[in-house]
C-alpha cells in the first residue's frame, strides 16, 4: 500500500483550475521528460557515428572491387599479349626452317602449323577485343565508384559534424532544463519532490521514461488504468492531487 499524500493544498488555484503545485510539478516533469529525451539523443550519437562510418567502408570496398576488376581485366589483356607475341616468335621460327626445308611434304606441314599458330592468334585476338570492351565498362564503373566514395566522404564528414554539433546542443539544453527544474523543484513542498523521484526511479527504466504524476481519465487511474476508489475520487475534488492505491502515481484532475 502506497502512503497517500497528505500534504495540504493551498487552493492557489489558476485560470484553468489547476493547482499552483500541481502545475509546477508537471512542469518539472515536463522538464525532465525532456532531459531524459536529450539523454537518450546524446547516447545514440556513438551509435550513429558507427552507422554513418558503416557507409564510408562500403564505398571504400565498393571502390575496391572496381578498381581489383579493372586490374584483373588489364592482366587478362596482358597475358593475350604475351600468348600472341609468342605464337608470333613460333610462326616466325617455322617461316625461318621453311626456307630451308626441301620435301614438298614437310614444306605443307610447317604451312598447316603456320595456319593452325595463325588461327590460336585470332582466337586469343577475339578475346583480347572482348576484354577490351570490359576494361572500358570498368573503368566507368571505377570512376563511378571514385566519384561516389567522394560525395560519401564529403556526406559523412557532414553528419558526423551535426551528430557533434547535435550533442552540443543536447548537453546545453539539458543544462537550461536542470536550472529550470531546480528552481521550479525549490517551490513544491519538499515531501512531494521526494515522492515524485521515489517514483519516477521505481517506474522508469534506462530506456524508457514512465510518468509519476498522471491525470485521472474519467474514474480511471491515468497510470494503470485500473479504476480509483470513490475516496480518491472525492479526495482530487478536494484537494488538487492523491496517489493511486494501486501502482501509486500521483494523480490529478485534469480541468
Ligand atoms: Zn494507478
């Protein structure tokens, strides 16, 4: 069973009906809504610097793989080379013999190698031409890859001055908002501050922020939805807060 408060109101009451005390204690909460909001913004900068960083070693690999690609097609247009220049010396060595070869029968056969080395010297030609048209392709994509790694650098260098600036930001505003809530925080009755801490710490977690002064909605705690007791019904029309017997916020009628 929660201690329900007992505090005596001063009936100070606004423009709105609400209580002065109760007002203000929404404002500290208010308050600390959003600092615990700043917080988290704060702590999710690492996290998304990681993302960010993610993104620049993709372009990086991205880059990589073109440029592996237009090296490895170069190589396979060197080595066609190296193949037909050697066909070539081959060809030239067996022109060389043929002068000297006096049987009609061997002279054809050193023709038919020729024939057979010069046809090896299109084929590898063919191929060179094939990869020809590859290395063209990617050098488009290299330079693609190049220009893209530039506008990602460019990006991130970008985001990761807004993430640094943002955090600034954050830890300025925080402080604005703890000055506030500590004046604010100096004008309620200190038993009532205490109590509402004692909640926030026992219903909010490190990721998420759960209210300790919530309105009554109709006959409904605005906490856990359970209804209230006809006492602390008539108590909020009296007085201007109580807490739900149930899960203990501090409860107000919101007019
Ligand atoms: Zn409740």
């Amino acid at each position: 069973m929660f201690i329900v408060l007992t505090f005596l109101l001063t009936n100070e009451r606004h423009r709105c009906g609400m209580d002065r005390t109760i007002e203000q204690l929404l404002e500290i909460q208010d308050k600390d809504i959003r600092i615990f909001n700043l917080k988290m913004q704060i702590e999710s900068v690492p996290e998304e610097k990681e993302k960010v960083k993610h993104l620049m070693s993709e372009a990086e690999d991205a880059m990589n793989t073109a440029k592996n690609n237009y090296l490895d097609i170069e190589k396979n247009i060197k080595n066609e080379e190296i193949e037909i220049a050697s066909l070539k010396d081959k060809i030239l060595n067996l022109q060389n013999k043929s002068a000297s070869i006096k049987k009609n029968d061997e002279y054809k056969a050193v023709l038919k190698e020729i024939k057979q080395f010069n046809e090896k010297i299109e084929q590898h030609e063919d191929k060179q031409l094939v990869f020809w048209e590859k290395l063209e392709e990617s050098k488009a994509s290299k330079e693609k890859a190049a220009k893209n790694l530039e506008a990602t650098k460019s990006r991130i260098e970008n985001s990761i001055r807004d993430l640094d600036t943002r955090n600034e930001n954050c830890k300025i505003q925080i402080e604005k908002f703890k000055e506030v809530r500590q004046s604010l925080s100096e004008t309620i009755p200190p038993e009532l501050f205490n109590n509402y801490l004692r909640l926030l710490k026992r219903r909010s977690s490190g990721n998420s922020f759960v209210k300790a002064v919530v309105p009554l909605q109709g006959e409904n705690c605005g906490g856990c939805f359970l209804k209230v007791t006809p006492q602390i019904k008539a108590s909020l029309r009296k007085s201007s807060f109580d807490q739900c017997e149930n899960c203990g916020v501090i409860l107000y009628l919101d007019v």
